[in-house]
C-alpha cells in the first residue's frame, strides 16, 4: 500500500507515495480487531491503488459506500461493507437538497459546480421539486436501506435536518469540526428524526443482510 506524504511547507504537488509493509500492519490489525471483537471499516474512497480493495476483501475488512458517489444502485453493494448516505466532507441531505450547502460553498469560493451536486441528487430518485428537507433526507434513508452491506449508518446531521455539513474541506475561515448541532445529545430520543430513520432501517431487512 502507499501514502501520499507532502514534506512540510511543501503544496499538495509537492509530496510524494511512499510504500509502508501494509501485510504486518494487516496481521497487527486482524489481531487487535479479534482481541476486541471489533469490525474494521477501511476507508477506500477516492484514489485507491489497484489491489488494495481486493485485499482488504481478502482480510474481511468492510469496503466504504457512499451513496453520493456510487453509480451502483445499493442492492448492487458488497454485503462485506459500511453502507452510508454522505461523509463529513460531503453534503447533508437537507444541505443538498435545499441548496444552501452549494450557496455556502460558493461563499467560501470551493463551488464543486451545478453538475456535480445534481448529479447528488439523481441518486435520491424520483422527488417532486416542492418536496421538503424530511422528504429528501426519507429518500435518501429509503434508498440505503436497500444495501446489503453489514453495516447501514445513520449520520446525526441527517437524523436531526442539519444543512450544515461537519467540514468543508480546503477552507481555514469556517468553524469546520466546530458547529453543533441544533438538538443537544441529551434531547436526541425526544427527537422524532433519529427513530423514524432507524425503524427504515430495519424495516427493510428485519433479519438482517445475507452473505455476498
């Protein structure tokens, strides 16, 4: 496996791959993992070396899908894998489907364009252009929880109708890591969001995924 490691005051073109014994570090992990009765989640979006997912595979570590970036539709998803509908880098659903995540982007001059933020919302389907932030964020949990995958996550900021994602990547001017959520922790179960999510969750695979 590599890493890209970018010497310091050097730009982001300045660094360089450097290789690292990944056959130890996997060995160390499938013990530690066992020892703790753990299940490991590589992340493997972006660039990804040819081999590496099939490794990880190898190893039984779950594969990362994200259903912003996949042109697969998740039935079609690895059971071996953490199914979910964005990152903190990426767009909540309400963000998304609102507009204000791109509004806020171009604000801090990072606009990822028209195109690649429609292209995000194809993947809720079929949405009347009225429809609301609940409306959306329903969709986009109803189109997961088609997954397969071992594990189907709910992020906080869609199970409460946050626009604000957690982190903007490229932008040092913005709170990123630092904006709260509009529920305290201690009002979640009086929220009605996170258990409405949880129950399509489990409503669409009672028994759980079967192996893939």
């Amino acid at each position: 496996f590599r890493l890209w490691w970018i010497p310091p005051g050097e730009a982001s073109g300045g660094g360089g791959y450097v290789r690292y014994p990944n056959a130890d570090l996997l060995d160390i992990l499938a013990l530690e993992s066992d020892r703790a009765a753990a299940l490991v989640v590589g992340e493997d979006l972006g660039t990804v070396e040819a081999g590496v997912r099939e490794e990880l595979a190898e190893r039984r570590i779950l594969a990362y899908r994200v259903l912003w970036f996949e042109d697969d539709a998740p039935p079609a998803w690895p059971t071996l894998s953490m199914a979910a509908v964005s990152t903190h880098d990426l767009p909540t659903v309400a963000g998304l489907w609102s507009g204000t995540d791109r509004t806020e982007q171009q604000r801090y001059g990072v606009d990822s364009g028209a195109e690649a933020m429609q292209e995000m919302r194809s993947r809720l389907g079929a949405l009347p252009g009225d429809a609301g932030d609940d409306a959306a964020i329903e969709a986009a949990y109803t189109r997961l929880a088609g997954a397969p995958s071992a594990l189907r996550t709910i992020t906080l900021e869609d199970a409460v109708g946050e626009r604000a994602r957690p982190n903007l990547p490229g932008v040092t001017s913005r709170p990123n890591w630092s904006l709260p959520l509009r529920v305290a922790l201690e009002e979640l179960p009086a929220e009605p969001g996170p258990g409405r999510l949880a129950a399509l969750m489990r409503s669409a695979d009672p028994e759980g995924p079967t192996e893939r």
